[in-house]
C-alpha cells in the first residue's frame, strides 16, 4: 500500500512539474513568436535575455543579436535614402524615377510644380498617366524597354517653358532599375539666344541702312558728282548726317552694353534731382524752341536729394524728354514733377504728344522697339534709348512704368530709393 502511495505520489509530482514546464514553455514560446512578429513587422521591442528562461534563453539571444544588427542596418538605409530625398529636393532639375514596371517611384518637388500636382498625387502612378505628352512617354517607354539614354528638347504641354529631358537606365548589380528622367529647365536659355539673335538682326539692319546711303553717296561722288558744285555740299551733307548717325547707334550700344552687364560699379553720390532737371531741360533749349514747347519743372522739396550715380541718372531722364519732345506736339507741354514718398523718390514726366498705342506700352523698354518706325527714324531716334533708361533705373534698385493715351500724351513714373 505505502509501495503504491510512493509511486502515485511520484507519477503525481513528475505530471505536475512537467505541466508547469510545458506551462513555462508555452508562455515564452508566445514572447518568442510574439517578438519575432514584430522584428519583421520593422518594430523593435526592448526585450532582453532576462525575459527568457530555459532552453529559450540561447535562442531570445541570438533573436535578440540579429534585431540589434536588423536595427541598425535600417536606421542606415533609412538615412540613405532621406539624404537621396533631400538631395533631389534641393536640386533645380526636376527629376523622376520610373521603375521597370512603369511606375512612378520618385518625384521631386520641382517637377511636380511644373506638372502643377503634388509629390504625393505622383508617386506610385504609371508614368502615362502623369505626362500626357506623347513624345516624353514615348521617349520614356523606349528608354525602358530597350534600357538606353535617350536626350531631347521639348515644350511639356499647358506650359510654355522648353527643358532638355534626358533618361538614362538605372542598374544596380546588373539588375535593370528602371529609368531616371531629368528635365533641365532651358526656357531663359532660350530666350537668351532669341534675343541675341534678334539683336544681331537688328543691329545689322541699322547699320546697313546708313552705311548702304553713305557708300552710295560716296560712289556718286567718285563718279563726277564732286565736279558739280550744286549737288555736291548737299550730297556731303546727308553722308555727314548719316555717320552721325551711326556714331550716335555706337555710342548707345556701347553704354546699352556697359549699363546691361553690371561689370562697372555706379558711383554714387548725394545728387539734386531738381537741379538735374532743370540742367537736362536746358541743354534741349535749341530743340524745345524750335518745336515752341513749354517746360514746368517742380519737384518737392526744394532740395530734392537723393544717392545716386549722377553721370547715368542724367543719362536716363535725358533719354526720357528727348522723347517727351520728339514725339510731342508744336506748342505742347511737358511737365516734370518730383516728391519723396517715405524712403523713396518719385519722379514723374509727362508729355501732351501723340502717346502710345496700349497694345505696344509692354514692348517700348525693349530693344530697337520703335512704335512708329518711319517716324523714329526721321527723328534720328535708335530704338535703344527706352531700354538704357529702364537699365539704368534698375541698376539703381528702382522701377519705371509707363502711363499713355494716344492724342492726350504720356507720362514715365520712376520710383528711385533715396539711399
């Protein structure tokens, strides 16, 4: 009997403790499977050999070792890939990186404002539906399937800038990438080489047209004119008027170009703007005369001073009332008002001419612009005069605007900084 009580007792006490070891086991076995799932999850919880008992202690270790490098190895890549981020970002290109499944994988900021979407409207869409231009997807889809770089100007349509778009294949480890596409935005550089071509054309033409009048007066001459006294002062005359002329186009292309490249530092000094106008309106005496136009100068203060390159500024309001005479009308007005507004000066001139048609106003700072072209001309005007003016002024941090009605007259309004 105590035989079998022993041996109960004992089979009773093994099947308790061996519960209790499966009870043990089944609770850590639950923390194992329980912090795996959240490594894998990318979540590391705080667990350490401490937690763990028996045979799981050695594999929580390991587990817990292989987290730690997990950890880190993403922490790096994670940095690595928000430098890539900001790196994009910060870049003026706009830039995408399409994968080999056509979609979007990465859009930077810049390339989004041009498209007019946000980043997060771009990412993860095919790239098809994203540009809705048939030569950039049809440059894209090439250099994907045939994993080449492919280079072209193009306008990307609803915008008027032109970009150099390049896409060149992404491999990593021989294995294809995708494609990375970069648009350099182009459209000043454009613009740039529009206007020098412009301006060459132009400057041909007006130096060919008193040069062709000058070389033809010239051959006249040299075939008997210089024996007939009648025509012969007169025709010397035109030659002396015409290469006037062409030295008074030199002079300006010359000041136009110092004045547009910045390179001369102005060199300012306290200047009386009153005083100014009432010499510039002086030195035209002999052409205001001649056209019995009246002059009203009043500038308040007194002494209207403000700090300024006295030599360019001259220049400038000297442009501005010779074309207040040129194109005003006999027995017309021109008026010249000045005051200080706050840290500025404005500087008004006004006219009672023939005034602007509203569709040119935009375009007379321009170069070689004429309104009337056959009228310029015969004034001796270049058509560079209105674009030295509007330099100088900006030099100056100041801005200039044009105010017009054809038949009532014009009136140019220069705001300068008065330091």
């Amino acid at each position: 009997m105590n035989l079998t009580f022993l041996l109960l007792l004992f089979l009773l006490i093994a099947f308790a403790f061996t519960f209790l070891i499966l009870l043990n086991f089944r609770k850590n076995l639950k923390k194992v499977t329980r912090y795996t799932r959240e490594i894998s999850e990318g979540r590391f919880p705080a667990l350490t050999t401490h937690d763990m008992s028996g045979p799981f202690h050695e594999l929580v270790k390991n587990i817990d070792e292989t987290a730690s490098r997990l950890k880190d190895e993403l922490r790096s890549a994670t940095e690595e890939k928000n430098r890539i981020l900001s790196i994009l970002e910060s870049m003026a290109e706009g830039v995408a990186v399409i994968g080999p499944d056509e979609k979007l994988l990465v859009v930077n900021s810049v390339l989004g404002g041009v498209l007019g979407l946000k980043k997060e409207e771009l990412t993860s869409r095919y790239f098809w539906e994203i540009f809705r231009d048939s030569e950039i997807n049809q440059m894209i889809e090439k250099s994907l399937r045939e994993r080449v770089m492919l280079k072209m100007e193009h306008s990307i349509l609803l915008s008027e800038k032109v970009f150099d778009i390049q896409t060149s294949p992404v491999f990593g480890n021989k294995e294809f990438l995708g494609v990375i596409a970069v648009f350099h935005d182009v459209t000043k550089l454009k613009e740039l080489e529009n206007v020098r071509s412009e301006f060459v054309a132009n400057v041909s033409h007006e130096l060919k047209t008193p040069l062709t009048s000058i070389m033809g007066f010239v051959e006249t001459l040299k075939e008997g004119a210089l024996e007939d006294p009648e025509n012969r002062l007169k025709f010397l005359q035109i030659i002396e008027e015409h290469s006037k002329k062409l030295h008074h186009l030199i002079e300006e292309l010359l000041l136009l170009s110092k004045v547009e490249s910045g390179k001369q530092a102005l060199k300012k000094e306290a200047v009386d703007l009153a005083e100014m106008f009432h010499g510039v309106l002086e030195s035209f005496g002999p052409s205001l005369k001649a056209k019995k136009i009246r002059t009203d100068c009043d500038c308040t203060p007194k002494f209207f001073v403000i700090n300024a390159d006295a030599k360019y500024l001259e220049q400038a309001f000297s442009n501005i009332v010779d074309n207040a005479i040129k194109y005003n009308n006999p027995d017309g007005r021109i008026f010249v008002r000045g005051s200080y507004e706050g840290d500025t000066a404005k500087i008004e001139i006004s006219d009672t001419g023939i005034g602007i048609p509203e569709a040119d106003i935009s375009r007379i700072f321009e170069r070689f612009y004429r309104v009337d072209k056959s009228r310029s001309r015969e004034s001796g005007g270049t058509g560079l005069g209105l674009s030295i003016v509007k330099h100088i002024i900006e030099r100056h941090n100041g801005t200039i605007h044009v105010q017009s009605q054809l038949q009532k007259g014009t009136t140019f309004i220069v705001i300068l900084p008065r330091e």
